[in-house]
C-alpha cells in the first residue's frame, strides 16, 4: 500500500484539490445559471454559457494558486490562454449535453424541454463530462510539469 501511495498519492491529492475547487465553481455556475433563468428570464444555453464563463474565471485562480502551485509557472498569459481554449472545450460539452436534451430528446418527449431537465443536463450530466475532459487537459497542457512525479525504487521487502 505505501508503494501505491508513493507512486499515485500527489494524483490523490490533485484530483482532491481539483474536486474542491471544481465544488466552489458548481455552486456559483448553479446560482447563476438559476438567477439567469429565473431571475432574468434569460434563454437556457445563453444563461449557461454566461453561468459557466464566471465560474471558470474563479476556478482558474483556485487550480492555478492552489491545486497546481506545485508546478512550474509557465507564464499566466500562457496558462490564462489555454486554461480558458480548454474550459470553452469543456462548456462545449456541457453546452452540447443540453442541447442534445433540450432541442433534440425535447422535440421527441416534452419532458426534456422543461426546466427540471434542462438542471439536470447542463448542471449534472454535462458539467461530469465537461470536468473529466478539463482535468486531463489542464493537468497535460496547462499546469505542466516540468519533472515527472518520483517513482519510488523497487524494494525486495512485501508490503
């Protein structure tokens, strides 16, 4: 069991770093996406779009200064670009979700244009999709790493 945690447990303690940031950023993504639509009455992806938008700029600052400190900086003009090329690819997919469910399952069964599905697509299923595909994008192309992880040496000794 040491052996595993030497080998993975800084990618523990990413994924953990990255989940509670990812945390803070869902529930602000959430208020303001239910305050576009309820409060302001706007259309379902523009209010998503903006909700999301806010929301990446917050976590940006989170991953950059926290879950990933331990990196090399590689310029924040750099990073700032393509943490937010990335983030627009995970929007996409969140966007996409509710798209699919909204306009394409809608048109077939109504129950998919209504504002509890619409919740459940863009804020559950598509922002799932959206942070698998942002965790592996920042992690390889944003925050690089400029020595990899040690591995520790192979012992004769059983754990």
């Amino acid at each position: 069991m040491h052996k595993l945690w030497a080998r993975f447990g800084h990618l523990v303690q990413e994924i953990g770093k990255f989940g509670v940031v990812g945390g803070i950023a869902f529930v602000v993504d959430f208020s303001i996406y239910a305050f576009c639509l309820q409060g302001l009455g706007m259309e379902t992806l523009t209010a998503k779009a903006i909700a999301a938008s806010i929301a990446a700029t917050l976590a940006f600052f989170g991953n950059r200064f926290w879950t990933w400190r331990h990196r090399e900086r590689s310029g924040l003009a750099r990073e700032y670009g393509l943490y937010f090329f990335f983030n627009l690819v995970g929007i996409g997919v969140a966007l996409g979700t509710l798209a699919l469910t909204h306009y394409g399952l809608g048109s077939v069964w109504p129950i998919f244009q209504t504002e509890a599905a619409d919740y459940i697509s863009a804020q559950f299923l598509g922002t799932a999709l959206g942070t698998l595909v942002r965790f592996w994008s920042y992690r390889t192309f944003v925050f690089v790493a400029t020595t990899p992880p040690p591995v520790p040496a192979e012992s004769t000794e059983r754990d």
